[in-house]
C-alpha cells in the first residue's frame, strides 16, 4: 500500500508539475556512489542511493534513486538500471515507478 501511494504521489507531482512524457525517458546504467535518508525514523523513513550515469546527452550527472522500491540489497559500487527524465536527471525511476506512471498518464 505504502508503495502504490508512494508511485501515485510521484505521478500526480510529474503531472502537476508539466514534466515532459515519461514515455520518451531513456534508461540508462550508473553505478552507486552514495547512500542516505530522508532522516525520519519509522513512519515516514525512506533511503536513496546516490547514482553517478552519463546521460543520452554525454554528460556526466548524479542522480537519486529511491532505495525502498526495487533495489534495497544494493551496496555502494554496484551497478543498476534505471529510467530519467531528460530535463531533471538527478531524478531516477526503477522499471515498476516508470510503468505505474505510464499506466497513470
């Protein structure tokens, strides 16, 4: 439920907010560099890595990816997948985030 609320927030935030369509984002490959949280204990608590990729453009970006969806057992230095939106690439989605946004648009 917490997930499904948590993708639905992030859908409603892109439509809102006139982001362009997510049905063109790239996927790209980065590589952890980093990890944190939001700070909050229990209720509220969510973590990210911090994910460094070279855009569709070429250039070098760091991005968030959110932790508490798809990739939780990931460790600094590894690898993983991931869809961006152009226009604000410090802002990464797993698969399952990208097809509920989809599904919503």
């Amino acid at each position: 439920m917490k997930r499904v609320l948590t993708i639905m927030l992030i859908a409603a935030a892109m439509a809102g907010c006139k982001h362009e369509d997510h049905l063109k984002w790239p996927k790209a490959k980065g590589v952890i560099v980093g990890d944190g949280s939001n700070g909050r204990l229990g209720k509220g608590y969510s973590s990210y890595f911090d994910v460094k990729f070279i855009g569709a453009d070429g250039k070098e970006y760091t991005g968030q990816y959110s932790a508490e969806t798809t990739f939780t057992s990931k460790e600094i230095g590894d690898s993983l997948e991931f869809y961006y939106e152009p226009s604000h690439p410090k802002n990464l989605y797993d698969e399952d985030t990208y097809d509920q946004m989809q599904r919503q648009n």
